[in-house]
C-alpha cells in the first residue's frame, strides 16, 4: 500500500504557517482532553488539533475496519495494536480529509466545528499506556565522553559496548508528558571526600537528550524478532528528555544500574511521529566495526536524520539555545535495539517505550546533557541572561525540539518541556 | 477495626487437610479462569477455589462500600486501589461467610455450586496487572556471596549496600503464573578468555530465590512515602522465581545492569497473601549497623517468619530438596524498599511488584541460587535420581514453596512452579 500522505507538494485547506512541525505530510497521532472534558485519540495539522473520535462517529473512516470505539480512547495501544496495515490506511485517510482539493469536510462547518479545535484550547495527554520503559546507551560519542570522564580515558568504551546495544529497564510510573512540572529529587548522596552518606536535595541535576520509540505488540513470550521484520513493529518516535540526578546516580548505580536517579521522571513530547512520515528522512547511520553478530547485521539506511535541539529557559527570561545534536548519530539502530531486546524471548507489548540514551553529537556543542556540555560541572554554560548553569537551576524550564527538514517539506516532533521546580516539601 | 479472621481456633464448614497452605486464617486474594471460560477474583480455603465475583452477585459483601463489579474483573488493581479498610472488611467477612457456625452459604446448596470450584478445576492467572517491576538486592549473605564470587572476597559488600536497600527496574511485560513453562533463553556471552562474544542458548540459567510484595497506590508523583505510613501500602505477597542466565548476566551487565540475564522470565505464585495473615509472623529483622539514615529508620518488627524451600524437579523423576532459606535473613524491610523507592517521589501505583532479591540465608544449604549453592558451579549438586546439576537442565522444574507455622496455624503461599523448556527454534 503507498504512503501517499508523503507527497511533498500537497497542502492542506487548514493554515499551516511556514516552518511548521505539523504540515499535512506529518499526521502524528497523540490523545487531548478538550475544555468540556472529553478525552479523544487526535491528530494534528498546523496548530489545530483534530478530533479523530469525532471524525469516526462522522463516518469520515469508512471503508477501513477499525472497532466501533476505536479513537474514542484515552491511549493509542488498541489502534497500535492493530499493525502498519491499518497506521498506513488511518493516516492516507486523514491526508485526503484535510486535503486542499477535498471539499467533504472542508466545506461542512458543522463537521469543522465538532472536529477540529484550536491547540491552545486542548491539553496533550500521554499517547499510550506504557507498559515497560527501556532505555539504551546507544550514542558512541555519548558512552565515551562518560567513560571518559569516569572511567579510564584511554579505554573509555567497555568491551560490551561495540557488541551490543546496552539497554537498562526504566519505570513506567514517572513518564509524563510535555508541560507537567516535576520536583528536584531527594536522594541518597557521598559527599566528595566522605565515606558516609547523606539525604537531602539533588544538587546535580541534568537533562538527557533522548528521542524514544513506540511499539506494537510483536511477538509471543519466548520467541524473538529477527530483524529484518523489527521495523515492521514499529509505531512511531517522540522526543523524551530522561531526567537524572547525577549525584544520585553516582552513589547508587553500582552495581546493578541507575535507579533512583533516574525514575522521578522521563518527559515526553506528546505527539507520535509515524515512521511513515520519517520515512523521507532516513540516512545511513555510522559504520559499525566490529561487525555485529549475524542477529544484530541489517542492510540498507536505518538512522533518521532528525534536528535536535535544548533549551534552557530560567523564569521570566528567554531561552537559551545550549546544545544542537541530530539522531543520526546513534550507533545502535532501533531496530538493532529491538532485535537485540527481544532476543532472549522478551515479550514487547502495544505502547512499550525504547529510549534511544542520550544522543552526543561529535563536537562538544552536540553533546546531549549537561554533565557532558560542561564536562562534569568543569566549564559552566553562560545563559543569554548572563547567568551561569552548571546542571539545572530550580525553576529552569528545560525545552527539546525536534524536526526533519529536507527541500520540500519540515517534518517535527514539536517539543518536550518540562520545568524543575524546587524540591518538595511535606506541609 | 480488629483484624478477626486470624482468630487461631476458627475452623471452616469446608474440608481443609492438615498442613494446608490455606485454611480459613488465609484468605488470599488471586484470579481464576473456569472451564466455563469465566474469569474472575477469588480466594481459596483448603483445595477449593471460591468465585468472589458469584458472591458479590449474590449479596455476600451486603453493607461493604464496594464497586458493583469489583470482583467481576481479571485483575485484582481496582481492589488493592480500594485500601487497607477495604481489603481487612472483605477479609473478615469471607471469613464469616465460611466459619463452620454460619449456615447462610454452608445451608445453601445451589449457591455453593455456583460460587465453590475444586481447584483442580480452575486455571491460576497473573492476580494483578503489573505495571512496573522493582527487584531489590536486599540479602546480605547474597550479595556477600555475589561479591566474594566476582569481586573483592575481603570487600564483598560494594560501600553503598549497608546504606540504603540497592534496587533496579525488572521487565513486567515477562512475569507470569505457576505453571506456564519458558524456553531457555538466546543470548549474547563471552567464552572465558576469549575477546569476541558469540550469540547461542545460555549454558547458566538459574533461579532467584524471592518472595515480592504488591503495592496499592500510594502517592502523588513527586511526593515520598515517610517509612511509618509505608506498610499501609502494602496489599500481601507472593513468591518469586526471578529467573537469570548467568553467563549473558556476567557479559552484558556493567555498566547499567542485568538486562537480558533476566528479562526473560520472572514466575509468582498466583495467591497474593496479605499482610493481615502474615501478621502472627512478624518478627524482628537483623540488626543493621550503622544505623540508616532518617529516612530509612524505623522501630519494632519488621521482618516476617516465612520458611522458603527450593525444589529441583527432572523430567519424569520426583523432585530434590536443594534449598531452605527464610524471609526473615532480609536485611533491608519492605517499609524501607517502599520509603526508599518513593524517597525521590517515584510514583507507586496499584499492582506494582517489588522483589526482595535473592534470598540467601547463613548456611551454604540455605542460599537461594545455583550459583552460590554450587558456588559458581564448583560443587555441583546431586539430586535423588543421581544426577548432577550446576545450573538449571531442560525440561527441569524448578518448585518454589513458602509458609509460616506456629503451634496454632499454618499460613502459606503454595507454590511457584515452573518448567525450562529447550530454547525456542523459528520454524
């Protein structure tokens, strides 16, 4: 079936403003509650949410076998559940409703009003319930800048790291979505020079840099997926900004991995960009050598070329633009990510979520976290405000964008924002 | 409210043999499928199997505040939601309804045929949906092992372990009932002094020795739990095999943990046990020195008397005794994992699990893993039919039992049991 919604010089009879995450090339799927309090599966074109319940109840979706309810739900896993087959038909369907030639909608203002509604007037929700959370270590620049500074400089990569995508289990729990406020984490630290612990206030912490994938559910129990099918499992990406408290994390993560510094929270952008719509973007990712074990070998172009980009705003100031890094840096692709998790039989399940780790770029202005850009506190970020940030300030609203951008069309993820309010205080 | 089922001398109108896991002081709380294809929340007495939802619909519960299809559901979460009032009304009252003095159900024959199956007659499900998955590390003899084993024998103990209770994120979307079989997993190993990893069935698949405890939802993200209100959220408990593949364990684990190693396969048993039983169990856990920190400081009992036993069970040959350990050995408590967990205001929502880690007790015949019982394979173990085990065979059963006894009653979980079948081959 063709992807016909990539056809780069269709336009939308709904505004897009130029330089647009959202033209009608890109269809994300994501879940909004409306001012009256109805929760609904959406889409968006420009700075319109559209109402995808509503256009099914309007029989915009006939012809296409979808359950009764299927948009009228408050996470995406039962239409992710349903496979490529039926992604690739939803979202054909949406660019012809909204296309400028189409006049069924377009020329209906009663349907318009019942579907379609102003960003500003909706409030994003998480697309799906996720139920596991992994996060991979897949950044080359990123392992060795910390294996650098942790580790030994001159073998800053472990012997694993070259064979296999490293990966971790996250919590589920502490996921949110873009705007939700967090709490500078309480926790367990050693202070430098100490050999006895103490409790208080997270005085390090950092943003990660990440985009995340979305899952259908795959395989059975037991049974692996090789990867030449892994894509084919494969919903969509959002921008993810995995939250650390690197003092925390330092005391704790030895030796069985990074916990309490890194599950008060994980944000995400709440928009799903297909794979179908990255499907323009995708480049070839960097050589791998060694050549991986046969489970891990795949041919062809799997990194996508997506412009990433962190903000760091303080209050009542503007932001400051700290680090620009791109996906395809990765070394590890998704779908050796996915290959490699589910070769020991690990179940994966509609709307689990993989986060690619941190994303460094080369030079040490791409570099994908605080501890890296300052090198370990060691050379403090000037903000536009004149102040200094070695990790993030009380109150500092951190910002991650995202964007495909070839000749033709802009393709975006939106943003990831989430500002760290200073710890939390039982009255 | 007096927590009356646990009155010693109360006996049931139905059967229940000597040394039964489950007379009426138990009442644990699990979900069954019948052979109608019905699924449902229920409890046990004795070998029989009691349908809640059948008794809900016939106005057993009169007078308790609780939704209409409360136990008309496949998982247990809306009930745990519910809380502790809740879980010790509906306790009490099953308790009443079965007393050998109350004839209301005892008297009425077509309503014991619609709410009493033989166990033999119904199919044990998960009880809860588990949304995240916490193991903890919590057994000093354990760890003491581990580290002896891998690291520095003079320095087991890593210098966070007697500070706080060392934990990491399990894989829910793996975790299943007694009874289903799993497939040796796949995996990436290093053979021993070579340089280049190979991709094979894992030759050290072992099992962990754990019990787990199921949490309501407790908190606001971003808010702790103090330890003297951590115990009211906790539903009960259930035994746990985590399973491990020593060898992908050892190649893939640094720096950010078991991954793969054990996300294969995590087996419970399928009656969550409450904390209400466990009650008469209480004792006192082992000093800890140095005293924790604040956060992590409580006062009185908190450990619980339970007698764990491991069972190796070859293909057409009665089982072997290989281990006898207790709950009780655990020195961190499940208040300070719960306090812990929630220090940094990690959200805990209902039906969470959280594991002990391996429970390994002071004596080498009550370490709760091959790998220390055969001290990394050095002194295998011979079972009854004569054969040697290092690690876990294909097709054995592993049968894990757990109970507490004092003179008066006995309280158990059953057992959890699970087959190692061969890996699994693509056909």
């Amino acid at each position: 079936m063709p992807n016909t919604t990539n056809n780069p010089i269709r336009k939308s009879w709904l505004t897009v403003r130029e330089n647009s995450d959202f033209p009608i090339q890109n269809i994300p799927f994501g879940v909004f509650l409306t001012k009256e309090d109805v929760i609904t599966i959406g889409t968006r074109i420009g700075d319109y949410a559209i109402d995808l319940g509503a256009l099914q109840q309007l029989d915009y979706f006939e012809g296409i076998d979808l359950t009764d309810d299927m948009f009228m739900q408050d996470t995406l896993n039962d239409f992710i559940s349903d496979g490529k087959k039926t992604w690739r038909l939803v979202r054909n369907r949406i660019g012809d409703i909204f296309d400028s030639s189409n006049p069924k909608l377009r020329d209906n203002p009663e349907h318009r009003d019942i579907v379609i509604f102003n960003m500003e007037d909706v409030e994003m929700q998480l697309p799906v319930l996720i139920g596991d959370y992994t996060d991979f270590y897949s950044s080359k620049e990123h392992a060795t800048n910390v294996g650098k500074m942790f580790r030994d400089p001159e073998n800053a990569l472990l012997p694993n790291w070259l064979h296999l995508p490293v990966g971790y289990h996250g919590r589920s729990s502490t996921i949110i979505p873009s705007g939700i406020p967090i709490h500078r984490p309480m926790g367990q630290t050693l202070p430098n020079g100490e050999t006895t612990p103490v409790f208080g206030p997270s005085r390090l912490v950092d943003f990660e840099l990440e985009t995340a994938f979305i899952t259908t559910d795959a395989n059975i129990m037991g049974e692996n997926i090789p990867i030449n099918e892994a894509e084919d499992y494969i919903f969509g990406m959002v921008l993810l900004n995995d939250w650390s408290a690197r003092d925390i994390q330092k005391w704790e993560y030895v030796p069985l991995g990074p916990f309490l510094a890194k599950n008060f929270a994980s944000s995400i952008s709440p928009w799903i960009v297909t794979m179908d719509a990255l499907e323009p973007f995708r480049t070839k990712g960097p050589t791998q050598e060694p050549t991986p074990l046969p489970y891990l070998q795949q041919k062809g172009k799997h990194a996508f070329d997506i412009n990433l980009e962190v903000y760091i705003e303080p209050e009542n100031t503007e932001a400051t633009l700290v680090s620009k890094s791109n996906f395809k840096y990765m070394y590890w692709s998704m779908c050796q990510q996915l290959a490699h998790h589910t070769s020991n039989g690990c179940r994966v399940n509609s709307g689990d979520m993989m986060g690619s780790g941190t994303i460094s770029g080369p030079t040490p202005d791409s570099f994908g976290s605080m501890l890296e850009l300052t090198w370990g506190g060691k050379n403090p970020i000037v903000l536009k405000d004149g102040t200094e940030r070695k990790f993030i300030n009380d109150n500092d609203t951190v910002i991650f964008k995202g964007y495909c951008q070839n000749r033709t069309v802009r393709i975006g993820f939106g943003e990831v924002s989430t500002k760290l309010l200073p710890p939390f205080v039982r009255k």
